[in-house]
C-alpha cells in the first residue's frame, strides 16, 4: 500500500502527488516536507502518494512498501492506480526540486492538458556530461515523435481521466517519455513550465542501472513504432498567447 497523507481544502482543482521512492531514507523526508510545503499556499484539494519500491537502506520504515524493487515505472503506475483526484503528477523522491520551483509548477494545474515540466540551465546542477546525454535524449525523442518540447524526463501533469486510461509498457525510466508521448497524442493543449533543478544532496542516481538503460532503449524502440504506425488523435498544440 502507498503511504496516504490528504487535504480536503475545497477548491476547483483537485493534485494526486505520487512520489516513487528508491534507497531515499536521506531525502525522503524533506522531499515530503517540500512538496506539502508548496501545496499549502495553493487552493488546491491535494493528496500525495509515496511508493517505496523494496528499497533496502529504511526509506520503507519511513513511507510504505513495494515487497522488492519493481522498478520507477512500475511504482509510477502503482500510483497512478491509487491517485483519486482530477490531475496527476509525479515528484521523484530524492530531494531534487525545492519547494518554491514545485509551488510555481503546480501552480498551473488546469491550464493545459498537459503541464509539462523542464529543467532551466540544467548544466548548473548537473555535470555536463548528464546534461549532454540528457539533450542528446531530448532531441532523439523529438525527432521521433516531430516535436520541439524541452524534456520528456521532467516533472508532468496529466488529467487523471486520460492517464489511467493509457496502457504503460516500460517499468523503469523510459516510463517517463512514454507517458508524455502518449498523453500528447491525447491531448489538444499543453504547457511548458521551466524549473530550477537542485539535484540530489544524498546518495547516487539510479539511472544509470543497466535495467534502466535497457528499459529507456526499449521505450525509444516502442515510440519509434508508435509513431510511424499511426498518427496522434488529436495533434497537440501550446497553450494560446505563449
Ligand atoms: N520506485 C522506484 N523509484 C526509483 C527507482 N529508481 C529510481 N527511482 C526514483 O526515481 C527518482 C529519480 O531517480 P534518480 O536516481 O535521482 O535519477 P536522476 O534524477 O535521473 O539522476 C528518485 O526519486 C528515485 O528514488 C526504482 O527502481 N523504483
Ligand atoms: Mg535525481
């Protein structure tokens, strides 16, 4: 079960928060205290999730428990199954976004379809060789799927409606550019929404497991099919007047 803390402030606009959380009993804390913490001066209902995945240094004495490690994405879905508000977004659990960058974005809940989240002068916080991959990423998906956005790995939030009605394939990172591919695909507007990056103070990144590097390889392979052998229902736009 998901660790459940919830608001019931009455408002227009409804957040399920789902945080997954891997070996993060050094951040998990104040990642929680930063994203309550930008919530509470918004009138938003809110509810946030936290997915420990079988994390093995106590993050689950501190939030609750996948029996073992299943992956990023597949605690994605766990929590998009457990989400029961309007609009969905996910906060990775390692502290990397402080609480005045995660006010500003969910500050536009509603606005668009899709609000979708990119990293401002990422090379400041990261090393440039993250970065380089990270863009070198970036432009491989667009040119897959004809876009210009700014980043498939970011912070994302989608209608609940139409996430849970998307069938999620990759269980690891390459969940991430294969929910905004496809919720694009859905969607007639979305918004782009620059962040400021902290990066994580405590413990390494986990992106680089092999699992995830297979797994963002077969997510690049299944978008590349996605898209040449059908075309979106709707063609997405930016929201007017951007
Ligand atoms: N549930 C779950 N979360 C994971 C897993 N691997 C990474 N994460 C979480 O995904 C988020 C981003 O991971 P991180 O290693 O910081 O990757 P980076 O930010 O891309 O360098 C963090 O909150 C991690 O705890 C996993 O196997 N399962
Ligand atoms: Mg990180």
């Amino acid at each position: 079960m998901p660790g459940h803390l919830s608001s019931t402030t009455p408002g227009p606009r409804a957040l399920s928060v789902i945080i997954p959380a891997y070996c993060e009993c050094d951040n998990i804390l104040q990642t929680l205290d930063n994203v309550t913490g930008a919530l509470q001066p918004l009138t938003l209902t809110y509810e946030v999730l936290v997915i420990d995945d079988g994390s093995t240094d106590g993050t689950a004495a501190l939030v609750v428990i996948n029996e073992r490690n299943m992956g990023f994405g597949w605690s994605y879905r766990r929590g998009v199954e457990a989400a029961s508000l309007e609009h969905i977004v996910m906060v990775h659990g390692d502290n990397a976004w402080g609480r005045e960058t995660l006010g500003e974005f969910f500050s536009h809940v509603g606005e668009a379809d899709v609000i979708i989240g990119y990293t401002r002068r990422m090379a400041r916080s990261r090393s440039w060789r993250r970065t380089a991959i990270s863009k070198a990423f970036t432009l491989l998906v667009n040119l897959i799927t004809d876009r210009r956005l700014q980043y498939y790995n970011g912070l994302q939030i989608h209608r609940a409606a139409v996430l849970k009605s998307l069938r999620i394939e990759s269980s690891g990172y390459g969940f991430q550019a294969e929910v905004l591919v496809k919720s694009l695909r859905l969607a007639k507007t979305f918004l782009e929404v620059p962040m400021d990056l902290i990066e994580r103070k405590k413990g390494q990144s986990k992106a680089f497991r092999l699992k995830n590097l297979i797994d963002v390889a077969r997510t690049v392979r299944l978008l590349y099919g996605l898209e040449r052998t059908s075309t979106p229902e709707r063609p997405s736009a930016p929201v007017p007047g951007r």
